[in-house]
C-alpha cells in the first residue's frame, strides 16, 4: 500500500484562487528576468525560448498545485522539464532548468503581497520556503542517483579499459573508452604502475582515484586479483604522482613500468611492471616504489625476456660502441670483485685510467660499476651481451 506523503501547511484558498488568476501575470514577470540575468537564454534561438517559456509556465503551475494538495510533493526538475520536447533537454542542462525553478520561486516571492489575500502573505512566504526545502531536497536526490549511476558506469568502462590493457588490445576502442572516462591525452608520456595489495573496499578505491585524479591530469585505475594496476599520463615526471599513490595502496610491494609513449605501448610497460612485481622478492632491501628498470637481474631470474633485451640495448651495447677498452676494464674490475689496483695490474695501465674508464662507463650506460647494487645490474648486462654475441656467430 502506498504512504501518503506527511501534510504540509498551505496558504488559504483564497490566496490559491488569487495564485491562479494571477499565473500570467507571474510567467511574464518570470521571463522577463530570465532575459535580464541569463545570457544562455538570450542566446537560443525564437523556437527554444518558446519552449523554456513553456517550462517556466510549467515550473510556476507546480508551485501553484503544490499549494492546492497539502500532501503534495514538490516537483522535480525531471517533471517541470517535461512538458517541453526531448530535443530541449539537449539544449538546456539540468543547472539552467534549476535557475528557472529559482527564479520563479523569487518572482512569487516578491510578488506575496500582491497576489495573497488581504493580511495572508505570511502563509504564501511560509509556503515559499517549505516548498524550495523540498524542491532542494528533492533535486539532491536527482544528482545523486545520477551520480551513482554514473559512478557505477564508469566503474564498469574503467574494468573493460584495464582488461583491454591487459590482453594487449590498445586499438581505437581502448582510445574512445579512455577518452569517455576523461584520459585527455595531454603529453605522448604514459607510466604503468602496478601494486601488490590487498583488494580495497570501494570507499579506498574512490580516495584512491581523487588522489590520482588530483596528482596526474590522466590516470585509470583497474584491479587483477591481488594486484593493483594504475595507468599515470599527462606528465613528464610521475614521481609525484606515484608518491600520492604509495600510502593508498597498503604495505605490498608497488613497481613503476618504464615510461613510454602513448596508451599504444601501454602494454610494453605493464609487462615490465608485472615482472619486477613477480621479481622484488629478490631484493630485500629494493626501495618502495621501485623502477622496474631497478629490477632487471631479479627480472632475470623469472624468466623476463623484456629484461635481457634492455639490459643489451641499454648497457651492454652502448659500451660495445664506446670501445673494447672500457668493455674490458668493466669485465676485469667486476671479475676481481671491484678491485681498483687488481684491475689496474691485470690491464697493465694506471689505476687512474682504470678510474677513468669506470667514469666513462657510468657516462655511457648510466650504471655506477663502484657501487655494489649497479655492478651487479652491470654484471647481467656483460651476461646477457655475451650470451647474445655467441649466439649470433
């Protein structure tokens, strides 16, 4: 059975008759304040600002029977709107139907005392305020399932972009979904950033999206399994973004994939990311968030295909190109555990030179040989260049 909605306090019905008569009277003072405040209005064309017309017709009519039935319910925007053409709602947002709603609250209002019975203009303002708590109420209502559905939407179209990433489906598809998410695109750079945690509830979730939202002017969020996947673009450098990122995530290990250019090599990165994910465990002492690239001997050792290639591409041949001089001194230095004078003897030159070619190397590759965690990285590399050099004779 139906509730029927709690009686609210209704002017007179003398005051009601009065409202009637004077409908016309309210409409006309109604659009002609439209006209002066709102420059939207000016700007429709003659057929749109007779159908708005219509609508604030409308919105004055339902302040009117809300009055007549004291168990009524204010009208919502949805209603009011609903009198005029579906082609109108393209054309007027949900704001600008609200202004005509308040403006014509504030016509009746100044018009009280003209339009309620002689003595009776209390009722009428007290009306006029019962009645704009309830139309609020009820339009905050109206915004906020909108909000959740829209929530719920975009809560589904982020897991298909996630999945898309996943499999290796960056098709146009995958740029459309972005887009209609909000990734802007802003900037060619692209970071994948993966996490290991516990699944968040939805409350962390959402802060964990303000955050990002507020850190990176692109960023999606996605959840496989026991991992957290988050894609950071629009900036040149993520480090802040992924700092913002680290306390939401929980105590598990969290990994920034390589940077790279565009949602089409999306997945280059998240390969990279997964696998120092699956790796961290073999560095103790790895820092919290740590590069993938920080992870490529650890990478290794799980069988990363993507790990040997950038340990060649980005160590190994470069100090080929460099000269057999410094390749030799970094194999001899490693293999007599960093031993400047050791090296210097074996190589017959000056521990000096030694000094200098273990400089040149760091200029060339970026790797420090005289610290212990980039010798190792550095150690792999000869590996994986040697490995490749005979495998190609």
């Amino acid at each position: 059975m139906a509730t029927v909605p709690a009686a609210h306090p209704v002017p007179c019905a003398t005051t009601v008759r009065r409202l009637h008569s004077h409908r016309d009277r309210l409409v006309t003072t109604l659009m002609k304040r439209v006209d002066q405040d709102y420059a939207w209005y000016r700007d429709l064309s003659a057929k749109d600002r007779s159908w708005v017309g219509l609508v604030a017709q409308h919105s004055i009519s339902a302040f009117i029977a809300w009055c007549e039935d004291k168990h009524a319910t204010a009208a919502s925007p949805q209603e009011i709107f609903a009198v005029a053409p579906a082609e109108l709602a393209r054309t007027i947002s949900l704001q600008q139907t609200l202004q005509l709603v308040r403006t014509g609250v504030d016509v009746i209002e100044t018009e009280a005392e003209v339009v309620s019975a002689p003595g009776r203009a209390s009722e009428l303002h007290d009306a006029i305020l019962r009645y704009s708590r309830e139309f609020a109420f009820t339009t905050a209502e109206v915004y906020a399932r909108a909000a959740e559905a829209r929530g719920s939407w975009d809560a589904r179209l982020e897991a298909l972009v996630v999945d898309a990433v996943v499999r290796g489906d960056v098709g146009q598809s995958l740029k459309s979904r972005a887009a209609a998410l909000g990734w802007r695109g802003e900037g060619s750079s692209v970071a994948v950033v993966v996490g290991l945690a516990a699944p968040l509830g939805e409350q962390k979730a959402a802060e964990l999206r303000h955050v990002l939202r507020r850190a990176a002017p692109d960023s999606l969020v996605g959840f496989l399994a026991d991992r957290i996947l988050v894609l950071l673009g629009g900036l040149d450098n993520f480090k802040e973004a992924v700092a913002a990122l680290v306390p939401k995530v929980g105590d598990g290990a969290v990994v920034v994939g390589p940077t790279v250019a565009g949602l089409e090599q999306v997945p280059r990165s998240l390969a990279a990311a997964n696998a120092g994910l699956d790796a961290v465990a073999a560095w103790p002492d790895a820092p919290r968030p740590v590069l993938a690239d920080e992870l490529l001997p650890e990478r290794l050792l799980v069988g990363d295909a993507g790990a040997a290639a950038t340990l060649r591409a980005s160590i190994y041949d470069p100090l080929v190109a460099a000269g057999k001089d410094v390749l030799a001194t970094l194999a001899t230095y490693l293999e007599l555990g960093r031993s400047l004078e050791g090296s210097a003897r074996a190589l017959y030159v000056h521990p000096n030179t030694v000094r200098y070619r273990l400089g040149k190397i760091t200029d060339v590759c970026g790797w420090d040989p005289t610290d212990p965690r980039e010798a190792y990285v550095l150690q792999h590399a000869l590996a994986c260049g040697r490995l490749a050099a005979a495998g190609s004779k």
